[in-house]
C-alpha cells in the first residue's frame, strides 16, 4: 500500500519535472486514499493557492486546520483570507496565536496584513514591527510597514522603511509593490528608474509597464508614456490589464488635449468587468472628469456618484474618518484673542510664506507663482506643520489653548523641528524664504503666529461651490481628505466648518494674511500678481505672469493639479459648478449660504 509520505514525494517529482498536472492528481488521489489527512490537505491547499483558485485553496486550508491546528495551518488560513480581503476572518483565525507567540515574524506579519485590512493602522504598525525585529532583512515585511505609513500620511517613515529594501534580491512581485510605494509617496522621479529597471529584467510584466506609463505620465514625460503603454500592448494581455491599456490611454490623449479619445478610452475601462474595486474607482474619477471637459454633465455627476460609492464600500482603514472627525473638532475649539507680544526667535531664520485655503482654491497655482520668484523656494505639499503640531501635543501641551503658556525655549524647540524638515527637503535655502503650501494649514494659523511671528500668510479663495464640486470630482488620497471627502454632503460640511472657523479667527488674528481670490488671478493676473509681490516686499516684472513654464521645468507636482498648472492662466474652471447646480439640492444650497456670503461670494 502507497504510504502518504510516497504519494507527496511523488508529487514533488512531477513538481519538479514540470507536470503539475499530474501532481495534483497524485495529490487526489492521496486524499482519497488518505481522507483529511493535513498533509495532504495542506499541500492542496498550496497548490490551489499557486493556480489563483483562492476558493478551493481556502477550503482546503480549512479542512487542514480542523483536523490539525497547528500554527502552520493556521498562519496559512489567515494569509489566504487577507488575500481575498476576508480580512476580519483573518483577524479571527489569526489574533489568538499572534498575541501567544508574538517572536514568530511570519505570524506578526499575518496578523499585521489582518489589522489593517480591519481599519486599525495603529495595532497593524506595532505588529508588523515585531515581525521587523525579529527579521529586519524581509522585504515583505519591510513593505508592509511602509505600506500602513503610507496608509497614515506618514510618508518620511514609509520611505525610511523603503531605503532599507534589499532592491537587488527583489523578486518581480515585490519590484513592483516597491514602485507603487514610491509613486504614493509622490516619488515620481525614483519611482521610474525602478519601473524601467523592473521591465527590464521581467519584460513580460504586464503591470510593470502600465506602472511605468503611470510614473511618466506623472512626471510629464508622455513620450515616456506613449512608449510604455505601446510595450505593453505587444504582450498578451487578460481583460484586466487590457482594461489598464485603456485608463491609461485614456489619461494620455487627455493630456495631449484630445477629449473624444479620452473618453472612449477611460469610457471602455470603465465598462470593462474588472473585479478590483479600488481600480474601478479611480476610472470612475478618471472618466468622469473626462466627461465634464466633454460638456456631458449629468453623465459626469452619475460617474461620480458611482466611484465614490465603489470607493466608500471598500473602504476598511477608518484611520481617515478619524482623522477627519480630529479635524472637525479642531474648528470647533475656542481660540483665544490674547496673542502674546513674540521676540525674534534666536535662529534668525526668515519665517515662511504660508499659502492656505481649501483643497482645489487655487493654492497649487499660487504655490507655482511664488516658486518661480527670486528669493524664493517651495517644496511642495508637506504636512511638516501638522508633525510639528502633533509635537507640541506630545509634549504636554493643548492646542490652541497651551498657546498662551508656550515658553520661549518649547517655542524654539519647535521652530527647530520645523526647519528640520524642511531642510531634508531644501538642503540649502541659503536667503531663500520658505514657501509652505499645505491648504488644511488654514486650521493652523494660530500655531503659525505662536511659532512664525514674521510669516506672512496668504489665503487662497475661490467661489465655494467651484471648490466644493472639484473636491467631490477628485479621488483624493490623503488620509484626513480621504475620511472627509468621502462623499458629497462631508464636503459641504467641512467647507462650512472651515469658513465658520475663519470668521471666528479673523478678529482675533495677529498676523499679516493676504486674501488672494482665484476668480482675480485668472481673470486679471497683473493685478492679482502685483498685490502679491507687494504684500511680500518682492519687485514685479512679467515674468510673475508665466505660471506653466515654470511648473513645466519642475516636472513634478504633487497634487491633483499636476496637469492643470501646466497651462496657462485660463478662466476654464470658474463658474463650472453652474453645469452642476441641479444637482446641489434645495438643503445643501440653504446650508451653505451663509459660508458663501462670508466669503464674499454669492449663489446667483
């Protein structure tokens, strides 16, 4: 009689002959010779996991696990079920044995990947640093880690985790996860010599082409981008990655400025039946904004509608709807209107420019102007402020109410670990005047004045139902953006809360803010440009007229004006909300009447 040992080492020799077919029948028949053994479940399981039928290599898994629970079993279970983001089952099968054998990496890492597929980032960082610990040479467990930074907005420790990657004894899979960790942490420059060196060893990788045409189109290489996306062509392609061809073609001709094609691109991956729902909401947004410059309105509002559902209903990190509920409460603390009188802080440091405003007021192009300037420098969109904030908190302190109290060296400490930051981003600033363009910021001027009593300020408006529509037409990553823009009415509210905080603060404010209005720039950029260079002490000349060029020579923008800012001043997007107003109804319109009128707009 065949023993079980026999049958699973003749398995492994038609494995290794090249007949996985006749492994598998070697396994069944084994099974059936050997009802529920776990060996031989386990090794089905294995090799369904390898053919991608999850289904049946997680009903082979859980056989094993009935009759045998051993850790090996269970760890197998967990990471099968994260993989078909059956996460809170993972999380069950997983919780117990990790909190028991908490030396065991593999099971830290299992358990890392259940956490954070449940909405809890925080438990998910602590237990894949464990894993971390006890190997710190994985480079999954390196990505993991840098993948729930990502999650947090805490892009300096992904891309610390990042750096300590073995690039060299990457396997494909885990190449191309590296590269999409890049491109989210805006890495577009680093991101595309990996690509291309990706491709280069696995030029079959359907996806590692698509990533690259994504990295170039980022950093307006669309040559670069045509070409990818012509390499991936050549290759056989399943109805995904066929569908990924399209979206990204789509986003070229809209780049070259040819909206039919764009549509009928983005418009085709949006139909196709591609199961990643993540994947799916970004066509969404993609198409649907293609279909707003079509002048196809109501088509665009649905397409919207859907790709935020799609986005809302996969949605399991609540780490943003937190963040965003932190923020809202952060309008609503009382500031103080005692501003203690501030000496010149002993680094003699110029303190910044501040430009803030709402997400999509026009703050990217103002930030582009400024940049261009002599004497200048910005480093585009960084939550160095809010880091410092949360330092002022860890050390004891209330904000805003700990303000008052805040002695000169907290105040000095805090400054230095501003320019900290700043200076790992511009090494050397030399005379050149920080600019620090963060919208959300708004919410921060009174850390501002307490910690830059030099700044200057400078506050990016545009109509109120302009901004809030192209807020709902975005896909915004950002954590806090993320939980707050999650669909049309938080939009509406957050917008509320910002100008009802606004006009509460103004008063009270002891600091030197420029009202800029978008409206203003477009349509009369001399004079719009002229009180700016005015306001900062700066000469005017023609060149502070030219936006594109500039943004065009930085190649990178970070933000989801990246291709607008390429263009000329144009009044394209004023008023668009206009196309849209049957569908801001009768209550949002009541409700944002007042934060319009405060903001020296109107509704007609």
């Amino acid at each position: 009689m065949t023993t079980v040992d026999q049958y699973l080492s003749a398995a492994d020799h038609a494995m290794q002959q090249g007949q996985p077919p006749l492994a598998l029948q070697l396994l069944v028949a084994a099974l059936a010779a050997f009802p529920e053994h776990p060996d031989i479940l386990s090794r089905l399981a294995i090799d369904a996991y390898q053919r991608g039928a999850m289904r049946e290599a997680i009903a082979y898994f859980e056989r094993a696990l009935a009759v045998d629970e051993s850790p090996g079993n269970r760890c197998n279970l967990a990471m099968a079920l994260c993989d078909v983001d059956q996460y809170a089952s993972a999380l069950q099968t997983i919780q117990a044995l990790s909190e028991r054998q908490s030396e065991d990496p593999l099971i830290q890492f299992t358990a890392a990947r259940a956490w954070r597929g449940t909405g809890n980032p925080e438990r998910a960082l602590q237990t894949i640093s464990r894993a971390i610990d006890a190997a710190p040479e994985d480079a999954d467990f390196r990505l993991l880690r840098a993948q729930i930074s990502v999650d947090q907005d805490h892009w300096d420790s992904a891309l610390t985790d990042i750096a300590a990657v073995p690039v060299h004894r990457l396997s494909p899979f885990q190449h191309y996860r590296l590269c999409g960790l890049l491109m989210q942490t805006g890495q577009f420059t680093r991101a595309m010599p990996e690509y291309r060196a990706l491709v280069a060893r696995a030029p079959g990788y359907a996806e590692a082409w698509l990533g690259l045409a994504a990295a170039c189109e980022r950093a307006n290489d669309l040559d670069g981008m045509q070409e990818a996306l012509s390499r991936a062509q050549m290759l056989p392609l399943n109805s995904a990655q066929d569908a990924g061809v399209n979206q990204m073609q789509g986003k070229l001709a809209s780049r070259r400025n040819d909206n039919t094609s764009a549509c009928r691109f983005l418009g085709a991956a949006y139909e196709a039946d591609v199961p990643d729902p993540l994947w799916k909401s970004q066509v969404g947004f993609d198409y649907g904004q293609c279909l707003d410059k079509a002048g196809r309105y109501a088509e665009a509002w649905q397409v919207f509608n859907a790709a935020h559902a799609t986005r809302n209903r996969i949605k399991t990190d609540a780490a943003g709807d937190r963040q965003a509920l932190d923020f809202f409460a952060l309008l609503r603390v009382p500031v103080s209107g005692h501003w203690p009188a501030l000496a010149m802080p002993a680094d003699h440091r110029p303190d910044p420019v501040f430009v803030v405003g709402f997400p999509r007021s026009g703050t990217t192009l103002l930030e582009q102007i400024l940049d261009a300037r002599d004497g200048l420098v910005s480093f585009d969109e960084q939550p160095y402020l809010p880091k410092t904030l949360l330092a002022l908190q860890q050390a004891g302190l209330d904000y805003p109410a700990g303000l008052d109290a805040m002695d000169a060296e907290v105040r000095q400490r805090l400054r230095d670990y501003y320019f900290k930051q700043t200076e790992a981003r511009v090494p050397v600033p030399g005379n050149r005047r920080l600019v620090d363009k963060n919208p959300l910021n708004w919410a921060r001027l009174p850390l501002i004045r307490a910690l830059f009593p030099q700044a200057r300020v400078i506050l990016a408006l545009r109509h109120p139902c302009d901004v809030i529509l192209s807020c709902y037409m975005q896909n915004l990553r950002s954590t806090v953006l993320g939980g707050a823009f999650s669909d049309f009415g938080r939009i509406v509210d957050l917008y509320i809360a910002m100008a009802e905080y606004w006009q509460a603060l103004m008063p009270k404010l002891d600091l030197p803010v420029l009202v800029s209005r978008y409206e203003n720039l477009v349509q009369d950029p001399e004079a719009s440009t002229r009180e700016i260079a005015a306001f900062l002490d700066l000469p005017w000349d023609a060149g502070w007229l030219d936006n594109s060029t500039h943004a065009r020579n930085k190649a990178i923008i970070h933000t989801p004006s990246y291709a607008q800012v390429m263009q000329p001043l144009n009044t394209k997007a004023m008023g668009r909300w206009r196309h849209y107003r049957p569908f801001f109804d009768a209550a949002v319109m009541a409700r944002l009447g007042p934060a319009v009128s405060a903001m020296g707009y109107t509704l007609d």
